[in-house]
C-alpha cells in the first residue's frame, strides 16, 4: 500500500510540474483525464495548492472516448494537460 501511495504522490508532483510549466501562465488549463472522481479530487486538490492563481477545468470521459478525442483534435488541442 505505501509503495502505491508513493508512486501516486511522484504522479500527482510529476503532473503538478509539467502543468505549471505548461500552462500556469493561461490562468486558466483544461485537463483531460480518465481518472475516477475521487482520484481527480486529489490532482484538483493538489494543482490548487501549487498554483492558486490558476483556474483548473477538468473534462473526465471513459477511456475508450479520451483516445479518439485527443486524436481528433490533434491540429487543434483543446486541452493543456492530460492526467493519467
């Protein structure tokens, strides 16, 4: 269970980095992600935390939706970051 913890915790630092990174200076990001809600809670949460001044909109869909979505906008992304 702690490796598991800890593995989610580098995830969630990992993402927290490449999103301010790449987006911090919008003040706003879309996230595309096929997390569960309470998983996204934690990532939400934690984005808040490093980046207060950044409004975080999130766009959950199944996996088998997130796929082609991401491939069709692919000249044209309408997401900064994709979480898991």
């Amino acid at each position: 269970m702690k490796r598991f913890s800890l593995r989610r915790t580098s995830l969630m630092a990992a993402c927290a980095f490449a999103t301010l990174m790449g987006a911090a200076q919008a003040g706003t990001i879309t996230v595309y992600t096929s997390l569960e809600e309470d998983e996204i809670k934690d990532y939400v949460a934690q984005a808040k935390k490093d980046m207060p001044d950044v409004t975080v909109n999130v766009l959950r869909l199944p996996t088998g939706d997130l796929g082609p979505r991401i491939l069709a906008e692919a000249k044209n992304p309408q997401h900064d970051v994709v979480w898991g």
